[in-house]
C-alpha cells in the first residue's frame, strides 16, 4: 500500500480547499452568497436589509464589475444574492442570472432598504447581511474565507465574537516543505492543476478574441511578431484573463488565496512558459505546484485581503514556476522570491477593478526580471532594504510589514475612495 506522508496530505488538501473555481471576482461573489445563505434562511422577502463589511471588502466590491449585469458595488451584490435567494451555487453563484432576479435585485437596491456600515476592527474578509422581516432577524457571517458561510438567529447588537474563527492552515506553509512536496509528489497527484491552469487560459484567450475593460492583454498582444516572447506571451494572456474577470465575464476562473486575479497571475504565464519550452507533463505539473505554493505561502505571512496588493504576492509564485521550468535549484527559487519582495514590495492594493491587470502583466514582467537574476546566482543581498538573509526571516518582515505596517495606509486608502466616490457620484459607495 502507498505510503502518504503528513506534509503530502496537508498539500493536497490544501490545494482542495483553496483552488476552487469561482465567477467574477471572489469579494462580489462572497457578499451574494452571504445574500443568498440568508434570504434561503429567512425564508420569506425582507423588510430591512443591514450589510456590515470590512474596509477592503468595501474596496473590492466597488469598481469591480459583476457578471451577467451591469450593477456595480457591494449593495447590489447584496441585492443579487437576496433575489437568487439559493447559496448552492457557492462562489459560482452569479454564473447565471434570470432577468427577474436581476430585475429585483434593481429594484431592491434602489429600494433604499439596504443599510451599509463599515466594521472595523475585524479580519479582511468580514461580511455579515443581516435580514428583518417583522420581529424575525437571521444573519449570515463570513469570516476569513470567502465561501464560508455562517448563519445566526440574530436578536439585538451584532457581536462579532460569536464567530470562533478557524486557523489558516497557510500559516503553516515553509519554503522547505514546498521546495520538497513540488519535487518528489507523484504527477498524477498534482496532475490537476494543469487542468485548473487551462481553465485560467480559456478565459484569457476568451478575453483577447473579445475586449474586455482597458484592454491591457489585448493592446500588449498586438506588438510586432518578434516582441512576442514567452514571458510577454504568458504577462499579455494573464492580464487579458483580468480584463474579462475584472469587467464581469461570465467564464470560470480557478483561484488561489480567495482571489480569482491571484489565480490567474501563478497559472497562466507558467502553463505558457511551460508549454513553449517543451516541457512535460510531470514537469509542468511540478512547476504549477510550486507556484501555487508558494503564493498560498506568501498570502499566510499577510492577510487575504489588505493594502498589499496579492497580484504581487502572486507574481513571487510565478517567479518560482519561471525558475523550476528554467531548471534552477531550489536555492534560486529562494533568491528569485527574494528579489520578488525586494522590488514590490510596495505595491499597494486600491481595490478589484479593470486596472488590476496593469499590475498583473507588471508583476509577471518582473517575476521574469527576478527569475533570470536568481538563475545566474544573483539576489538582492541582506545589507539593502528590508530583507533578511534566510528566505524564511524575509518572509517574517513581510508578515511584520503588512499586518501591522500597512493597516493604517489600508484605512487611508479606502477614506481616498470614499471621497472621490461620493465627490463624483454624490452618494457614499
């Protein structure tokens, strides 16, 4: 009988639990399904719609579009789930929508009956929608993870404390154990993320036939024939994907760390590297697994959500995909993350829109920049800036740099938002 080591286990489970396919972006998908766990909860229309969110799902939800409609803002996508009224779906929950569910969902969200409040002092990811119909209140909770929904008969003051929140098993992610899962897990064992990657490039050349938002993909695939290399390749189709994710198409995304843009950036530029070198299967297989690892590991040093943008986190990933497809060591993968971090380390996050995928082809641009660097043994060294000497201490200040650091640059952003929103539109969100 195969032997099945702890660490092996704890990967592929991992994987099962975090690359999960979702439609349009993970923050409206996550507030429709709260809607919807809570309308199903209900059981009856409601008189009273309160939607409590934290500043960055906020953020996420404001600019973003939201597949088959044209509404737009965490309002709506709290009127969206109420009218489908199913959370079956899960992240997949506004792949279709009936014109009567749209319609009242408008209509709803012109109603006036939606109340929203900014909570602070909670995780990231925190929505709760809570529903009144007469003396009947029921609240729907996520915390943490975008699909996990949590109802409460709720009488009187909210209390964020009757959530026990669960421990985010990337935390317990180490360059060692990735470096050492990615290269002697058997194919068929990881074999599926090409599958999942494929469904990353669907939509991505979906996205180039069509045109979707600023167009970022598309503009940067029409250079010259001889421009046209497999990095530039792999950073046009990953922006393109976001293109269409970020404008609402309706095409399926695998994501990583809760975020369809994450998902795309560690899948497609590896698959397309990968595939126009000649690599193999298994080695194609392996690479995915590093650079979905190592994003997944990059994202428990931060939270999920937060003023670091995780496009770059992502990238680091991706960096580490270019260097096991380029046939470095496990030394370089460590120097290419390093110059990841090193060089982008500030890159903020302002929220999922259209312009995301500016960063996305950036951000793969220069995980190719930080993987050439790493295969010819060269690294930012420790003396500069913030990184440390071990890969594992750097990732500590990574941790230390946006969990505490960047809170306060997080509220700001979001207060820069707000002001412009309400000075264009004359209303809040």
């Amino acid at each position: 009988m195969e032997q099945i080591t702890v660490d092996e286990k704890f990967f592929l489970s991992l994987f099962q639990e975090e690359l999960v396919t979702a439609m349009g972006c993970t923050e409206p998908a996550a507030v429709a399904l709260a809607g919807a766990a809570v309308r199903e909860s209900l059981g009856v229309p409601p008189d009273a719609v309160l939607v409590r969110a934290s500043r960055d799902i906020i953020k996420n939800t404001m600019n973003v579009g939201i597949p088959n409609t044209p509404l737009k803002g965490i309002t709506a996508a709290a009127a969206l789930g109420i009218a489908i009224g199913n959370p079956s779906g899960g992240l997949n929950i506004l792949s279709s929508l009936s014109e009567e569910q749209e319609s009242a969902a408008a209509r709803l969200a012109r109603s006036g009956t939606i109340k929203l409040e900014l909570v602070r002092d909670v995780p990231p990811v925190f929505i709760e929608i809570r529903l009144g119909k007469g003396d009947k209140n029921v609240t729907a909770r996520i915390v943490d993870k975008h699909d996990r929904v949590e109802i409460f008969d709720a009488d009187g003051e909210f209390a964020s404390s009757r959530v026990k929140l669960a421990a985010d098993k990337t935390v317990l992610l180490t360059p060692e154990k990735i470096f050492a899962f990615a290269g002697a897990v058997k194919l068929e064992k990881i074999e599926f993320l090409i599958d999942a990657a494929e469904v990353n490039l669907d939509l991505a050349e979906h996205s180039v036939r069509v045109g979707y938002g600023i167009k970022v993909g598309k503009t940067m695939l029409s250079c010259k024939a001889g421009e046209k290399d497999l990095f530039h390749l792999g950073a046009s189709l990953a922006a393109a994907a976001s293109d269409a994710r970020m404008a609402g198409c309706s095409k399926p995304v695998v994501i990583n760390s809760g975020s369809g843009n994450q998902g795309i950036t560690v899948s497609v530029p590896v698959l397309v590297l990968a595939r126009g070198l000649g690599r193999d299967r298994d080695e194609t297989a392996r690479a995915l697994c590093l650079s979905q690892l190592v994003a997944l590991m990059l994202t428990g040093r931060k939270d999920r959500l937060s003023a670091l943008c995780g496009v770059f986190t992502a990238a680091a990933g991706t960096g580490a995909g270019f260097v096991r497809i380029l046939g470095g060591n496990d030394q370089a993968v460590a120097y290419c993350i390093k110059n990841m971090i090193g060089n982008l380390m500030g890159m903020i996050c302002d929220g999922a829109k259209g312009s995301c995928a500016l960063k996305i082809y950036t951000c793969v641009r220069a995980a190719e920049l930080s993987a050439r660097l790493a295969m010819a043994g060269n690294f930012i060294p420790d003396s500069e800036g913030i990184l440390a000497d071990r890969l594992e201490d750097t990732l500590r200040i990574v941790e230390k740099i946006s969990r505490q650091g960047m809170i306060p640059l997080d509220e700001t952003i979001l207060e820069v938002m707000i002001e412009k929103s309400s000075l264009k539109k004359g209303r809040y969100v």
